[in-house]
C-alpha cells in the first residue's frame, strides 16, 4: 500500500471525543482554590451556561466524576423507596440503569428493546397504566451502543400525566441533538464531560425540573452520601459544590460553552446532523448495513460486511490513518461486538473529519477485499456536505 494520507492524530469514538484548543489552554492554568470569590465567579458562568445549554430555567448541577456518578446520584435520590423504577434499555447504556437499581435493591418494571430499535411509546403507557406505582423512569435519548435514538418528547409527555420523575440520560444527546428541557417537561436531564461537552472526562452534570426538586423534597431517596443530590442543590444556591471540585475541568467546560454559544446551539444542531446524514448516506452507498432503525446524530454504527474483522480493520484505521474508531459492544441483551464499528460526530468534529473518517473507513474495507469502487463514499458524503 502506498503511504497514507492521513497523519494528524483524531479521536473519533463516541467519546471521549477531541477537545478544541482553548480548552485545553484554559485548563492548563495554575489551579486556584474553590473556596474563593474567583471560583465562585466561574462557577456562577457555568451553572448559567449550563442552564442555557440545557433550555431549562431551573438549576444544572456539576458533579464530579463521570456521567455514570451523575446519574446513578439522580436514580438514587429521585426513586421513592417502596416504590417502582420503570426502566427501559434498548443497549448497554440503558441495561446500565438497570444494574443500578438492581444493585440498590429497587423494585423495576423492565423495557427491553431490541438493540438497534427505539422503544415503542405504546410499550411505556400500558407499562405506567398498569402499574401505578412506578415512581420514577429511566430512558436513554442516544443509546451509544447501538447509535440509536429514542422519542424522549413523546415519554416526557407520557411521564407528565402520571406523578412519576422522567430521568433522561442524555449523555450524547445534550449539546449533540435538539433537548429541550423545560418545554418538553424533562425532570431529571443528564450528561457527562467527554462526549458532545468538548471536555476530558471527569465532570457530570444534572439537570432538575421543578417536579424533580420537589421530589427532592419529599422524599430521602435511596440512602447515599456523595450521591445525594440534596447536598448538590444546597451547595448549588450558593454558588458552590459540596465537595473540591475539578477546578481546570469547570474552568474548561466554561470556554467549551462559550464556543458552542458562539457558534449558536441550533448551528451545533444542524452541524451535527449534517455530519451524520453524510456519513448515513456514505454507508449506504459503500453497501454498509446501518447498526440502528432509528439512527441517532450523534453517532454512526454499521454493520461489518462479511469477512472484515473488527480487531485487524480498526488497528488498520488506527495505524495507517492515526484514527480511532469504535467497535460494538455486548449487553445483556444484545451483541454488537465484532459486528459493528461506530464513528462520533458530536462535540469537536468538523466536515473535515468526518470525510477524513470516511477515507480511512473507504481505504481500509477495500484493503481487507470489500468490493467498493473507489472513492465511492467521499463522493457520496460530498454529496450530501456540498449541497
Ligand atoms: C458514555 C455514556 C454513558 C456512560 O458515561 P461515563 O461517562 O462513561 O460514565 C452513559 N450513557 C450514554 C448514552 C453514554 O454515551
């Protein structure tokens, strides 16, 4: 094979994901301490920024830790004891929220999809009318896994006819695709630092509604220390955390919201979808089969054609083009491992990455013998980026 044209190292796995320079220079500052004014101040523009990223007029709170942390804190201190969890799972995600509560003992009604599809709105209303003791939903709005989306619009407005508190993970959905917290009744909204955020892992947020607040109050949740998110609201008034908080990632999310401010959340949007409809329709004409029926924007799975071995073809991806790429994964119920790879276009990911992504995907499925006439794909895509 003659030398690759791509030299420029990029991560593109759906998370972590690149982070843009500013960021990176911002958190290399010399640390400060978080009992002062100066931190208070920058703390005060991320909780605002967040708010505003998040559409909701309420409190998004900063935790340390990854996106896991914050949501497992939102599980555990929103459930009722006593009472039920309704918790849907379409892929490894969403079997996650599962474990949780099965680790702490609560009672589940489950949902589980078939990797790769959406869950059925029909499926969560017979599952609330039926039992009328579910106090609280878990939903996945991108399963990663699988590359799939689901119609969190449609369960929040489920979820508002009943007392039960929707928690969405929204973990690469927030700054990735449309959410709108407030107007479409979102309680609980979660994300995590190092996918469409721009930021090195470390930081989780959570966002609450006026319903999730006043569960808070109601209720002591699942016994918990760190977890428990009435000591993050308390700190939060007060423009503060509870605990010493990852000072150069809360400077860093800081700039990363600026830029996504900048550049206008709606551009972000439709940058995003671009991107993935490019890289959809760059599949479908190399003759890929899509991982998902419901494919989310924020990430591309396909199936491997026969004969293409996910170990050989992402080491060939990594060495040959300096990329990562990301496989499948196995759950409980279902296994994308070996059979799927997956390419990110959320957060620090421009069209020039996404056709450099293509390139090297092109390159490396002629060399392991797919018959694809050669820069099928980049034509494709251009196609779609182009017009
Ligand atoms: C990555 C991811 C998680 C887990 O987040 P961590 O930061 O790895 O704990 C949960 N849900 C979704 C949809 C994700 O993409």
């Amino acid at each position: 094979m003659s030398a690759p044209l791509l030299f420029k190292n990029r991560v593109m796995t759906p998370g972590p994901t690149d982070v843009p320079p500013e960021v990176l220079l911002e958190m290399a500052k010399p640390i400060i301490h978080h009992r002062t004014k100066e931190f208070q101040g920058i703390f005060q523009e991320l909780s605002e920024g967040l708010s505003r990223l998040f559409r909701t007029s309420g409190p998004v709170l900063s935790i340390a830790g990854s996106g896991t942390t914050a949501f497992e804190a939102a599980q555990t201190s929103l459930v009722k004891p006593g009472t039920k969890a309704l918790t849907i799972a379409g892929g490894k995600f969403g079997e996650r929220w599962q474990d949780i509560y099965e680790t702490y003992g609560v009672e589940q009604v489950q949902i589980n999809v078939e990797w790769g599809k959406a869950v059925d709105l029909g499926a969560v209303e017979a599952a609330l009318n039926e039992h009328s003791d579910i106090s609280v939903i878990t939903v996945v709005h991108s399963e990663t896994s699988t590359a799939t989306a689901s119609d969190v619009k449609g369960i929040a407005e489920l979820a508002s006819k009943t007392d039960a508190i929707l928690i969405v993970d929204g973990i690469t959905a927030v700054g990735a695709l449309p959410v709108e917290m407030d107007a479409w009744g979102i309680d609980a909204l979660v994300t995590g630092s190092q996918k469409s955020m721009m930021l090195p892992p470390g930081l989780g947020f959570v966002g609450l509604g006026e319903r999730a607040i006043a569960r808070l109050g109601e209720t002591d949740g699942i016994a918990n220390y760190n977890l428990d998110l009435r000591k993050w609201l308390k700190s939060h008034a007060n423009k503060d955390v509870p605990f010493t908080p990852p000072v150069g990632l809360v400077r860093g999310q800081n700039v990363a919201l600026k830029i996504v401010e900048r550049v206008g959340l709606e551009n972000v949007w439709a940058r995003t979808a671009k991107l993935a409809e490019a890289t959809r329709v760059a599949f479908g004409a190399m003759g890929l089969k899509p991982a998902s029926e419901s494919p989310s924007d924020s990430v591309t799975g396909a199936y491997y054609p026969d004969g293409v071995s996910d170990g050989a073809f992402r080491a060939a991806v990594r060495d040959n083009h300096g990329m990562a790429i990301a496989g499948g994964q196995v759950g409980r119920n279902g296994d994308f491992k070996g059979k799927v790879f997956r390419v990110n276009h959320m957060g620090y990911v421009d069209a020039g990455d996404t056709l450099a992504s293509l390139l090297a995907i092109e390159t490396e499925l002629i060399a392991a013998g797919v018959e694809i006439e050669a820069g099928t794909a980049l034509a494709a895509a251009g196609g779609v980026l182009c017009g």
